[in-house]
C-alpha cells in the first residue's frame, strides 16, 4: 500500500515561502496569480494491512510528526500498488 500525504500551512497563516514564489512568478512575466500556497508531499509505503488501519496509522503519523496542527492542514490518500517513478 502507499500512502500520499499533503501539508499546508491554513488559510489564515501568512506563507511567506508562497509570497516568495509568487513574486518570482510576477518577474518572470506570469500572470493571472492570485495567490501561491507551498506546502510538503510525502509518500510511505507501507506493510500490508486493511485500508481502515493505513488510515487510522496515517492519521497518527500526520497529527505526530508530519504535520503542526496548530497552524498546518493535511490530507492523504491511501492506495493498493507500488510508488510509480518517472524515467
């Protein structure tokens, strides 16, 4: 199984890593941005197991390690099958 986990900062937080991006995006001529979030993308692979305990185990991980709860939101997937890499 893998599980695909994504952290942001919430809405209310200031990102100045985001601001960064999107600056550098206005001098690169693009436009049309409104607004940039950054956030982390982590993928584990994980030992076979039911797909009600990778959530409740992922759940765990997020709100322990991956993630600060105070002032970061986070989702997951979990899915059957192997981490796909670009060639």
């Amino acid at each position: 199984m893998i599980a695909r986990i994504y952290t942001n900062l919430k809405r209310d937080v200031s990102d100045p890593q985001g601001l960064a991006v999107k600056n550098a995006l206005e001098t690169l001529s693009f436009k049309g941005i409104n607004k940039v979030h950054v956030g982390k993308y982590f993928v584990i692979e994980l030992d076979s197991m039911k797909k009600s305990e990778a959530e409740k185990l992922m759940k765990a991980i997020c709100e322990k390690l991956l993630s600060n709860p105070v002032i970061e939101d986070y989702t997951f997937t979990i899915e059957n099958g192997n981490v796909s890499k670009k060639k």
